[in-house]
C-alpha cells in the first residue's frame, strides 16, 4: 500500500538522487561553455561531480551492521564518513569553480538562474550529506 503525499517524508536515499542529478545537470551545462574554457571551468566541474557521484554511490554501499564486532563496526563507520567528507569536498570545489566561471563566462552561457539552480542542488545536496554523517554519528 502506498503512503499518501500529505504524509510523505524525504527519503533516506534521496541525496543519492540529487548526487546523481547535480552529475547530469553539470553534464549538460558544461557542454554549453566555450572551448576555451574547457580545462579551466568543464573539466574541473564535470570531474568533481562525477568524483562526488562516485562517492556517494560508495559510501551508501558500506553496510553497518551492530551485529558485528567493535573494531568492524568503527571501521565501517570511519571509511563511510571519510567518504562523505570526500564528497563535500568535491561538491565544495564546484562551487567556487562556479563562483569563478560566473565572472568570467559570458552570461548567455551560464545564466544567472541556472547558477542559482546549480548551486541550491548542490548547496542541498551538501546539508543532506551532512544530516546522513549526523544520524551515522547516532549509530
């Protein structure tokens, strides 16, 4: 039976989600750059969001199981976490990149509303991570 919309919540997974739209997204837009800009603004983007995807996608695969020993649990814990750091480092770096790509690109090419939509996803996608370290530090 399926939950009714006035009682969803966000789902545990959705950063997963949004890690996957953000690599999709900067796909799409590094494309629109000018050739000149290529190994200054899109590789340095592209690579970043795909790093962090990857990242993700890994840190949610590390399974911690309170059935287990102390030392495989803590490990299991740490590994994770550095993995998350990893990605909000990654989802960091795009941002001043952005930061950097907006004064020097011309505006037709990086419009301000989609600045601002990558950065809210991004800006989301790290306060997400954030709330997943939070709850893995409860466990």
């Amino acid at each position: 039976m399926s939950v009714p919309k006035s009682r969803r919540g966000e789902s545990p997974a959705q950063y997963i989600d949004l890690a996957r739209e953000i690599y999709v997204f900067t796909y799409n837009r590094v494309r629109l750059l000018p050739k000149a800009y290529t190994f200054y603004f899109s590789l340095p983007l592209y690579n970043a969001a795909r790093t962090a995807y990857r990242l993700v996608k890994t840190a949610n695969l590390i399974y911690i199981d309170p059935k287990q020993e102390g030392p495989v649990v803590e490990r299991n814990k740490q590994r994770r976490r550095e993995l998350y750091e990893n990605a909000q480092g990654y989802y960091n770096n795009m941002l001043d990149v952005l930061d950097l790509a907006f004064m020097t690109v011309n505006h037709e090419k990086i419009p301000p509303s989609v600045l601002k939509q990558w950065v809210g996803m991004i800006t989301d996608e790290i306060s997400q991570i954030s709330k997943i370290k939070r709850s893995d530090k409860g466990r």
